[in-house]
C-alpha cells in the first residue's frame, strides 16, 4: 500500500464520524417517519445529487458498470434493510454487536472470495476492535436470548462484509461517482418497493425530518458511499473493516452531545480498545508503506 492508502484510511475515518453523527439524528427522526420510508427518500435525495456527475462521466457507461453497480447496491441495500427492520425486533446493543461481526467475516472472505494475503496485525486488530464493540454494549444488553432481530442483524452483517469485499474488488473497474450512483439508486428503488414491509407506516415530513433526510443523503449517503467506493480502491478490505467499527464510537460520543445521553466505563474502555485498533491498522499500512517506498528507492 502507497501513501495513497494512508490519506484514503483518514477519509474513511472521516465517513465513519458522519455514519456515527446520523445515528440520535435518525433515533429522533424516526417518531415520524417510518425507517424503510426514510431509507427510501435519503437515498432518492442522494442519487438526485449525484445526477449532474452522472451526465459529466455518461462516456464511461457500460453494461458492466451498470451489472457491477446493480450487484453492489443490492448487496448494500441488504444491509439497510435487514439492520433497519431486524433493530424493531432486538435491543441497539445486540444490534451493535451483531452487526460488528462483519469485521471478524472482512478478513475470511479477504481470504477466501478475494485471495488476498492477511497480514497478522490486521486480524489482532480487527479481534481487538471487535472486542471493543462487545465492551462497549455489555452496559445495555438486556437479554441472552436470540430474538428474530438478532438473526436479522446478523445476516445485514454477513452482506455489509460481502459488499465491503465485492466493492473492493470491482471498484478499479468502474468510475467512482458512476460505482457510488448505481449503489445509491439501487437502494432507493428497493427500499421505495419494501416500504409496505414495515409497519407501522409512519410518515410526517415536519422540519426536523426534511433536515435529517439531507443531512444523511449529503454526508452519510454521498460523501461517505464515494469515498468507501474510492477507497477500496487503496486499501485492503479488512482494513477498511477496522476503521468502519469506530461508527458505534462516534455514535455514542453524538448521542451525549445531542440526546444527552450517559456514557458507561465499559463504554469509555471498549471505545478505547477500538481507536486502538484504528491506530494499529493506520500505523501498519504506514511503515509498510514507507519500508516499500525505501526498497523501491534502493533499486
């Protein structure tokens, strides 16, 4: 990995803050609308922006960026919706956990679907983040039983790990505004189809609303989307991984700037052991970097 891999290991971060930023804004603005409703018009708003990128770049079009994108969305809209419908039958905090799962699957199916080397460090961080997240929800779980939502938020994972390792391979292939549009609309589509799915409907479009379905299809949706999609192309799935799990760190960090809410110790440990591993990852593709940029130098 070049230094390109470093900067794009920041941008990611920076998504990841956003991902955290939208979620008490989303808690708040789903007491009116329903989630798959709202799902369906912050995609719409994010694919409506990206429509002027689409015409400038309309030469690189093809029916193989077009399947790519198709399978990409798909992938990504499985996520969202299966998160989405299987958090009204779980607890946030088994939420949380489940869905983390996908960094401990990155680096399976890195290794399996992508034949791609795994270095040691990068599983004794994705381990160590992933036992940050479970640290960090042990506060608030509320049962042991498996619920329907668990099942539910356990297969969202196994697809945001797929869509994470399908992206990562197929981005070099399609331009990024191009690859970000096609997943973006596909969820839109979808999840305007699947809004009967959930009830009960709930649909007031007050200020409140309007202003967190822009917020996420701005920063959440089109920022965030493009700069997983560009990055993927730099760094290393199981990396990227990594650096996705700080999402439940900024979450709770939001959640007491803008609900007021209570920070646990095991909260304050687990959100610890996860920047650490953000670290770990971030310095490691560094000195590979650098050290590779000395061999190349010494030639």
């Amino acid at each position: 990995m070049n230094n390109s891999g470093v900067k794009y290991l920041a941008l990611l971060l920076l998504a990841t803050v956003f991902w955290g930023m939208t979620f008490p804004i989303i808690k708040t603005a789903l007491d009116f609308i329903s989630p798959v409703t709202f799902l369906a018009l912050r995609f719409t708003v994010s694919a409506i922006v990206l429509v002027p990128f689409v015409w400038r770049f309309r030469s690189k079009i093809s029916a193989h960026a077009v399947k790519l994108g198709v399978v990409a969305g798909l992938l990504l809209f499985l996520g969202y919706f299966l998160q989405t419908v299987g958090l009204d039958y779980t607890t946030s905090a088994n939420s949380g956990i489940i869905t983390g799962l996908y960094v401990i699957l990155i680096p399976l199916i890195s290794y399996t679907y992508l034949k791609m080397r795994i270095f040691r460090m990068d599983i004794f961080a994705s381990i160590l983040a992933f036992s940050g997240l479970i640290v960090m929800s042990l506060s608030s779980i509320s049962g042991i039983g498996i619920q329907t939502g668990d099942i539910l938020t356990l297969l969202s994972a196994i697809a945001y790990a797929y869509q994470i390792a399908y992206v990562s391979k197929h981005s070099h292939e399609v331009d990024s505004f191009l690859f970000t549009f096609y997943q973006i609309l596909v969820v839109a589509i979808l999840s305007a189809l699947f809004i009967p799915t959930f009830e009960p409907f709930k649909f007031s479009l007050n200020d409140f609303v309007i202003f967190t379905i822009v917020f996420t299809a701005l920063t959440a949706g089109v920022f965030s989307i493009f700069v997983s999609n560009r990055a993927l192309i730099y760094v290393e799935p199981t990396a990227a991984g990594v650096i996705f799990v700080g999402e439940p760190i900024f979450a709770a960090l939001f959640s007491v700037i803008l609900l007021n809410e209570k920070l646990s110790l095991l909260t304050l440990v687990g959100g610890i052991m996860m920047v650490s591993a953000m670290f770990i990852v971030t310095y490691a593709r560094h000195v590979r970097a650098t050290g590779l940029a000395r061999a190349l130098s010494s030639n």
